[in-house]
C-alpha cells in the first residue's frame, strides 16, 4: 500500500525538481550550453508530437516534418506582415493543426506498413515542392526570419515556457478519457470500433494536435535559429523524432524530451571528436535498442519500479 | 536535341531503369511483398553494391567479376541482417525501426569508409549508337537484357522450383507450413538474402552508369517501396510493369519540365495510385 502511494509521489518530485532544475540552468551556464539546452528542448517538443501519433495512438508516421516545415515558413510570413511573437506562434500552431486535419484525413485510409510509406512519401513530395518553389520558400538558401529576437536567455525561457505548457497539457490529455480512447485505437482498432467509437475521427484529431506540436516547434526552432530553409521539410527530421521517442520510451511524456536531450548532447560531444561516427553510432543504437529495449529508457525505469512495487507486495 | 530525338530517347532511358528498379524492387518484392518483412535499409544494399562494384572493379581492374561477388557479399550481409532482426521482424513498427538502423549503419559506415565525394566508374564497354542523333551507350541496354534475364530466372525459382514453393508458403500459411515440415525460419532467412543478393546486383550493374554516392540508397528506397506496393504485394510482375511505368513517367515528364518537378508529379501520381488504387481496380474489375 505504502509502495504504491509513494512510487507517483516520487515520480512527481521527481519530476518537478529535474524541471525545476533545467529552468534554473541558464543562470550558471555559458551562452553556447544555453542555445544547446534550447535546442535539446525544442526537438523534445518536436518528438513529442509524433509521440502522441505513435506512442498514444499507434500511428507510426514520417510526416511530422511537413508540420516542421510548415509552422517554420508561417513564422516567416507571420514575421514579415509584423505579426506580434505571441499571436504568431498560436496561429501557426492552428495552421499546422489544419493542415494536420487535411493530411490526416487522408493518411489514415490506409494501415501498417502501407501508413509509414505513404506518411514518408508526403514528406519527401512536400521537401520536393519546397525546393522546387523558390519564390514561395527561398529554397536551400532560405529566408532569414525577420522578427526581432528575444536574447539567448529570454528565448531560452520561451521555449522552456511553451514546452511546459505543452507538455502538461498532453500528460493531462493522456490521462483523459481521450487519451484512454488514442490508447485503445493504438492497442486494439477493431475492439475499439466494435464498442462504436469513431475511430477514424480519433485518428484525425490525434494526427491534427501532433501536426500542431510539431508546427509549433518548427516556428520555435526557426525563431531559435533566425533561419529557415527548405530544409526543414526534409523527411530526416521526422526520422529523428522517431529515432528520440523509441529511445526516451514511447507513449510516454518524458520520453520524446530524455531522447531528443540524450542524442543532441551525443551529436555536439561526437562532432567534435569524430563526427562522422555518429549516424553509424545512432544506428547501431537503433538496431539494439529495437531488439533489446523496445520500449526505451523511461519504459525501462517502470519496468524496475513495476519490480519493485511487486517485491514490496511480496514482502506482506 | 530536338524534340524529336528527345522523346525516344527519354523512352529508351525510361525503359533500361524501369528495368533497373524492376530488379531491385523484384528482391523487395521478395521480402516486402512474400515475407512481409518492411526492410527500410533495401536501398541501402543497392548503395553498397555499387560501391563494393567500383572497389571491386577498381582493384581487379575489371568490371565483370564484381556481378558474381557483390550479390554473394550483399546476401551474406542480408542473412546476418535477417538474423539480428529475427526477434521484431513479425511486428511491423519494430522491423521498420531496425532496419531504419541497419540503413542509417550502412550509409554512415559508407561515408565513413569511401567518403561523401561522389565515385564515378567507367561503363566497361564504351561503344555506343545512336537514337535521332543523340548517343546511347550498348553498356545500358545490356544492364536491361540482364535485368530482365535475372527476373525471368527469379520467376522461375519463385513458381517452378521447391524453394519458391516454400517461400510462397511460409506468409500464405506460417502454421501449416511448420506442420508439413517447412523450416520456416530458415525460409525467411535465405529469402531475405535473395532479396538483398538482389538488391546487390541492382546496384552492381548500375554502378557504370551513375555517380555513387551514400546517399543513393536513401534516395531509391521510397520509389522502391511504392513500386511494390502499387504493383500488389508479392506479384513480381505487377511490380516490374509499375517501376517501368515510374521510370517511364519521370524520363518523359523530365523533358518538358524540371527533374524535381518531374519527380514531384511521378510521386503523386503514385501516391494518388496507392491511396485509389484498390477502390479503381475493383471498379475495373466490375
């Protein structure tokens, strides 16, 4: 009983000291750490949002880098027709919602292996139409982003800001009735439609608020880096959210965040000894971890707390 | 060139790498579309065909050695593949994330080895002729004889001999075949090495004609993917006649407009094949 009161208890302590700890980071760091941090937390929040298409709802989708893509070139144009930072950011995410709603409808017809390649295929035409269009997107050369930045701290604390709030927002969702539906579409569709849940507008609406996050997060990133290019539809990115979520643990919260963290650090620290190294390292990683460790390092950690929690049951 | 040579050009062109990609997505064909394995990292074993082709040629001085060693090295390295990921390969997320490794590993290791520097191989035969005045090389049309030597002999394995047999069973019906003694394991090992073995010599044969970058199993995998896919699962045929028709479509699309916009408009054609293409062929079907 103890056990079993105690475990979420230090769960949440946990938790909010490790949160409370990176808020109060940039006070003692140099800029460079800074901007990393910065980056390590918005690639979180980008894997966070295929995490709650897969990890959640069982969608295993390559497109969320049209929705990068996209919430960065909003921020662009937003910036351009001097749109105020806040109002850009919730519009963008509204767009990227939209666009989700659109490319969801259309992915979900089809299942498996079938939904992975034709999610791909998406991001690889959408890449295509952002480098085959120059006047629309600037190409590989890109726009530079014309909104007046915050400072390295303060843009810091936008970001830290944002991500919480999403991220307490989707552990909240995921705990809902909602999220119990995602969890049952992922687990079991035909159970699912047989007890007449629409499965299909789950889907959407799962598909549309990652879309969203991701665009989100693609406008954060191209505020962080002043510069977006077409680039940043590259199907790449979606590979690493899923590369960062299966290796935090997928259909968790903190996951997609200890992931994205984990491997940005290990490409900085790698690029500069040995760069090359580091997409054979990440795939080996991949292979071991999907073989031996499908579901990650915080699947890991409640596996060994599950243990535990068994042992103190044993014990009475 | 004028029009006139361009179109025919463009068709020969088309014709020789619909033959090519019929080839590599025969061996997807094989573990995609039979086995049911979604093998991410195919492209990547055309890459490292081509390069073990040039290493090969370049160090023997001679071209046509490397057509019987690199399908016999790529299959090796399949099996192995195969058999690290035997434990995830009937659940299809897991197979696609570990074989997103193995091509993440094999184009790192490739870059990390031979450089990003593109390889360029000399065609071992140089004679040519010529379409309305514009020149083709012999060495392309004998990559497209063979190719469709390789397929037709495939054909023959998969319809006519045991193994194909076996092959055919062990997705149509894992139990039965266990049952009637078919060692399904060991099935599914050996048709993933044909499959990359293939995939192998794709890249082997093509390696005269291309510049050989890492990059080039990334860029192959995806068409490959929708070809065998828009072809219905496990029909080497169907799937030969789409990567045709694929090729086709961007070589001719690519004389009036952009080759990104020609493969932009190849894709949605494709997609808007995969997405409609069950619903437009039961309608045809009446």
């Amino acid at each position: 009983m103890m056990a079993e009161r105690l475990l979420p208890c230090f769960k949440g302590f946990a938790t909010l000291a490790i949160v409370g700890l990176i808020g109060v980071l940039p006070l003692f760091m140099g800029r460079f750490y800074v901007v990393l941090v910065t980056e390590m937390i918005i690639w979180g929040l980008f894997a966070l949002s295929f995490n709650l298409i897969y990890g959640y709802t069982g969608m295993l989708s390559f497109g969320q880098s049209i929705f990068f893509g996209i919430g960065a070139y909003f921020l662009v144009y937003g910036a351009r027709w001097g749109l105020p930072l806040p109002m850009n950011l919730f519009l963008l995410t509204l767009a990227a919602g939209i666009l989700g709603v659109g490319v969801g409808t259309a992915v979900i017809r089809v299942r498996g292996a079938k939904f992975f390649l034709v999610t791909l295929v998406g991001a690889i035409l959408f890449h295509l139409i952002a480098l085959d269009n120059r006047w629309l997107t600037g190409g590989d050369d890109g726009f530079i982003v014309s909104a007046a930045y915050l400072g390295i701290r303060n843009n810091f604390y936008l970001v830290y800001g944002v991500s919480l709030v999403v991220g307490l927002t989707i552990a909240g969702l995921v705990r809902s009735r909602l999220g119990l539906a995602f969890r049952m579409i992922r687990d079991d569709q035909k159970r699912a439609e047989l007890l007449g849940y629409w499965t299909d507008g789950f889907k959407v609406l799962s598909f549309s608020l990652g879309g969203a996050i991701a665009g989100l997060a693609g406008g954060l990133y191209g505020y962080t880096s002043g510069f977006v290019s077409a680039d940043y539809f590259h199907w790449s990115h979606s590979a690493n959210a899923v590369i960062w979520t299966v290796l935090g643990g997928s259909g968790t919260v903190a996951g997609p965040f200890i992931g994205a963290a984990l491997l940005t650090w290990l490409r900085e620290g790698l690029s500069a000894l040995w760069g090359k190294v580091y997409p054979v390292v990440v795939g080996i990683l991949l292979i071991v971890l999907v073989v031996g460790l499908p579901e990650g390092i915080v699947g890991m950690f409640q596996g060994v707390a599950e243990k535990l929690k068994g042992s103190f049951f044993e014990e009475r | 060139m004028g029009l006139i040579a361009q179109v025919p050009f463009g068709l020969i062109n088309g014709l020789v790498w619909g033959a090519v990609l019929g080839l590599i997505s025969s061996g997807l064909n094989v573990i995609f579309g039979l086995l049911g394995i979604v093998n991410v990292a195919h492209g990547s074993f055309y890459m490292l065909g081509a390069f073990l082709a040039w290493f090969i040629s370049n160090h023997l001085g001679i071209f046509w050695p490397a057509l019987l060693i690199v399908p016999l090295a790529t299959g090796l390295l399949g099996l192995v593949v195969e058999f690290a990921l035997k434990p995830v390969e009937r659940n299809t997320t897991l197979t696609v994330l570990g074989t997103f490794g193995v091509m993440l590993g094999l184009q790192g290791a490739s870059l990390l080895i031979w450089g990003g520097t593109p390889k360029r191989l000399a065609p071992p035969l140089s004679a040519g002729f010529s379409v309305f005045g514009a020149g083709y090389s012999w060495y392309r049309i004998i990559v497209a004889v063979i190719s469709i030597l390789i397929l037709l002999s495939l054909w023959y394995c998969l319809e006519r001999t045991k193994f194909g047999l076996k092959l055919r069973a062990v997705k149509e019906n894992p139990e039965l075949s266990v049952a009637v003694g078919v060692p399904v394991t060991l099935i599914y090992t050996l048709g993933f090495g044909l499959g990359t073995s293939l995939a192998g010599l794709s890249g082997a044969l093509v390696a005269p004609m291309v510049s050989i970058t890492p990059e080039m199993g990334v860029r192959i995998f995806a068409i490959v993917f929708l070809v065998v896919i828009v072809g219905g699962l496990g029909r080497l045929w169907n799937s030969v006649l789409a990567a045709i028709g694929f090729s086709v479509i961007r070589g001719l699309l690519t004389i009036f407009i952009d080759p990104t916009g020609a493969l932009i408009i190849t894709f949605a054609l494709v997609l808007g094949v995969v997405f409609l293409g069950p619903r437009l062929f039961r309608s045809l079907e009446g």
